[in-house]
C-alpha cells in the first residue's frame, strides 16, 4: 500500500512537473515566433524634407526605371541595360563615367561582367569610395527583379551622382558599382563578390588602390522598415562618423546600435588592407519572417521600397563625408 501511494504521489508529481515545463515551452515558442515576425515601427521611415542635396523621390523614379528593366543578372541583355542607363543618368549630371569590362569565370560558365566607377574630382589627394552592386541573384524558377537588393542601391547612386557634382572641395569620390555581387549557385569564396575581386585586382594594376583613404559600402537600404547594423569589422571611428551624422539629422532610429558581419562587396577591399563599412538593412521587411519571405524571392518588389529610406540614407551619406575626412586628416596628422 506504501509502495502504491507512493507511485502515485510520484506520477501526480512527474505530471505537475510535465505540465509547467510544457507551458514554459510553449511560453518560449510563442516568445519566439513573436520575436520572429516583431516588426519595430520605429524603422518605419516616413516622408520628410531632404537635409542635403540628395532626392529620395528622385531616386525612386529612378529605382522605378531599373526595376522596369526585369531581372538584371551578371551577362544578360538586360544588365547591359542598366548599364546604359547608369552611364546616360550619370554622365547627364557632369560625371566621368568608367566602364571597366572582365570575364568572369563562374559554375555556369564564363560570364562577361563589368564594373562602373563616377568620378566626382576632388581638390585634395586621396580617393573615397562609394559602392554598390547592381546585378541581381540568378533564378530559373521565378522572375526576380530585385527592387530592394541590387535595385535599390543602383538607384540611390545615381541619385547620389546628381547630389554631389562633378566637382567637390575634398578628396576624390568615386561611385563604383559593382558587377556579380551574388552568386550564380552557391555563395563561396569563388562563386560571388566577382566585380569586387576584380576591383581590387584592377587598382592595384592601375596602382589606385594606395590612393584608396576609405570605403562605404550601401546594399538592401530601399527596404520601408529600414534598420541598418553597424558593422562588426568596421574601424570604429568610420562608423562612428557616419552613425554620429544620422543622429544629429534625426535618423538615428535606422542606423542600429546592434552589430552583424555580412559578406559583401567591402570584402575583398579589407581583405586588401583598406578601410571599409558596410550598411546593410539585413531584416528586409523589418522582422525576421518579413525577411525569409522577401528577401531573394519574388516578393522584392518596388511596393517594398519607400523614397523615404533613400532619402534617410543618403542624406547620412552626403553630410557623413566632411566627417569622414576630417577624421582621415586627423589620423594622417598622428601619423
């Protein structure tokens, strides 16, 4: 009888014990499902006056432009497209424009790719580099258009081109994008970041890449929800710079105090030995689930886009570049 009411006693124990843990998993799950499909409306951006020569709106009919071209991916007519239509916007504001053609050896065969490079002249040595990629991922099974990641920053470029001139007081920037960002399988050290690589191997050919002072990376920041990371990798005082200029403008609130490390196209440039960031909007959609359903699928779009964020961005970016430079005069002055 011992023995029996003891069992007992246990069994209604195991099942207590059982059941609190089972709410408490339950109570994790739900915790994380809602983390996972959170969107912060704060990364909202919304419509406002520019603080600085750049456009959103200007830059969305240009997104709009690309967009109409289709899917854009390394080799195609219709990246030979864009390419036209970035050298005939850019040249239109003033700028010299380079075409810096290669071939690329990729698991779908050789595929001719080239870079662009705007040349905004400087009255001071050194370059800064701004860069982007334009192509986007290759898929067979759907239509990809790539309005956010590839589109986006295409866009925003060229508007960035007409913002800043042919001429500045300063050093030299340079508006590259870049070919074969994505990878035409499967991401590895030798299938992506094709028009980087080359880059770096091209400048320093040229003997460019010591005049190279820094680089700021842009990818995925059309996105209506937009939070940039900081980079992991980055020197501290280039982010510094530029999260310090989107704080007295008011976009703190996208630029995030949380840091990630994306590979991208700024790679291949600190693998080089230079300074470079990356801003990237890595949440496309502003959760996690917003992104797994948006992010190289079908669903990028230009709904998903909004002139507001290009507008957040490049107004941080135009104003971010004095920054910028007053900190490189500072360490050359140390050095």
């Amino acid at each position: 009888m011992y023995w029996q009411e003891t069992i007992g006693r246990s069994s209604l124990r195991f099942i207590g014990v059982a059941g609190v843990g089972t709410l408490i998993f339950l109570l994790l799950v739900a915790f994380g499902l809602k983390r996972i499909a959170y969107k912060d409306n704060n990364q909202r951006a919304t419509a406002a006056t520019g603080k600085s020569e750049f456009r959103g709106d200007r830059a969305f009919e240009t997104l709009k432009k690309v967009v109409a071209i289709g899917p854009r991916p390394p080799g195609s007519p219709e990246a030979e497209t864009l390419r036209q239509l970035i050298r005939s916007e850019v040249e239109a504001a003033g700028l010299e424009v380079r075409v810096i053609p290669f071939e690329a050896d990729t698991p779908l065969g050789k595929r001719s790719m080239a870079n662009l490079v705007a040349i905004v002249k400087g009255s001071q040595d050194g370059i800064i580099a701004l860069s982007n990629h334009y192509d986007t991922k290759y898929f067979e099974e759907f239509r990809f258009v790539g309005a956010n990641d590839g589109g986006s920053t295409a866009a925003w470029m060229i508007e960035m081109a007409r913002a800043l001139g042919p001429m500045r007081d300063g050093r030299t920037v340079w508006l590259i994008w870049f070919d074969g960002e994505e990878a035409l399988r499967d991401w590895s050290s030798t299938d992506s970041l094709y028009g980087s690589r080359e880059m770096v191997r091209h400048m320093r050919k040229t003997k460019e890449l010591a005049d190279l002072h820094a680089l700021i990376n842009v990818d995925m920041i059309g996105d209506c929800y937009l939070g940039i990371f900081r980079d992991a990798g980055a020197p501290s005082w280039l982010s510094n710079a530029i999260w310090k200029v989107a704080a007295e403008l008011g976009h703190g609130r996208h630029f995030l105090a949380e840091s990630r490390i994306v590979e991208d196209d700024h790679m291949p440039f600190r693998l080089a030995g230079k300074r470079a960031i990356n801003l990237i909007d890595y949440e496309y959609g502003g959760s996690q689930l917003e992104h797994s359903n948006t992010w190289h699928t079908a669903n990028d779009t230009i709904e998903r886009v909004c002139p507001a964020s290009l507008q957040a961005v490049g107004d941080v970016i135009y104003h971010a570049l004095p920054a910028i430079e007053r900190a490189l005069d500072a360490q050359a002055r140390l050095n």
